[in-house]
C-alpha cells in the first residue's frame, strides 16, 4: 500500500468526507481526491500541513507505512493488555481503564497546551 493509500484510509478512519478532510488541510475542494485517483504525488508543503493540523497521524506510518496510524495506538494497546492481564477482577480492570483514559486525556491536553506555545 502506498502512500496515497494510507493517506485515504486514514481519512476514511477518522470518517470525513474528502471535502471536509480537503478544507481542513486547506487545499482547494477536489484537488486532493483527484490526487489520490490519478496516483500523483503531493507536494512536500501540503504533506506538511496534513501532519501539521491532524496531529494524531502518524508521519511514520503515513509516509513509510511502519507503525500504527495513530500515533500511541500501539502503547495504548499494550496498556490495556497488560491491566487485562494484572486482574481478573471485572471491577479492578474497569477502573484501571478509567484512570488510564484519563491520564492520555491529560496528556493530550498537555501535547496541545506546549504544541500551541512553539507555532
């Protein structure tokens, strides 16, 4: 799968419509959609402003198709496996999942909080 590939999966995953996902990144209504049918490339600069605005997408994945789409998916995975495995205890494991949520909510807000400060 190649890039243009990914990209379109990934705009499919997120559910957008190519429209939105087009004015979202700021590039004329069809211009991306007709990219991604004919095979051609995308420039450098627009590459940079999809990562830039959807910042949950992975650039690894994206360009090179390694990794998970979203970025920390594969720790989060990892996460909730490991709380499966520490209890069996229904209750116990549905509050691990709480505390974790919270805490990749926090970190989000975080990420957003310094990522604003350096633009």
């Amino acid at each position: 799968m190649g890039m243009l590939e990914r990209l379109n999966e990934y705009i499919t995953f997120k559910g957008y419509s190519m429209k939105a996902f087009e004015e979202s990144v700021g590039m004329s209504n069809g211009a991306l959609g007709t990219t991604i049918k004919n095979g051609q490339g995308i420039r450098s600069d627009k590459l940079e402003n999809i990562l830039t605005v959807h910042k949950d997408l992975s650039a690894e994945w994206l360009l090179r198709g390694i990794g998970s789409m979203i970025k920390g998916e594969g720790k989060a995975v990892e996460l909730e496996n490991r709380i499966a495995s520490l209890s069996k205890d229904k209750a116990h494991q549905e509050q691990a999942y709480d505390i974790l949520l919270a805490l990749f909510d926090t970190m989000g807000k975080t990420y957003e909080f310094f990522g604003n400060k350096t633009e």
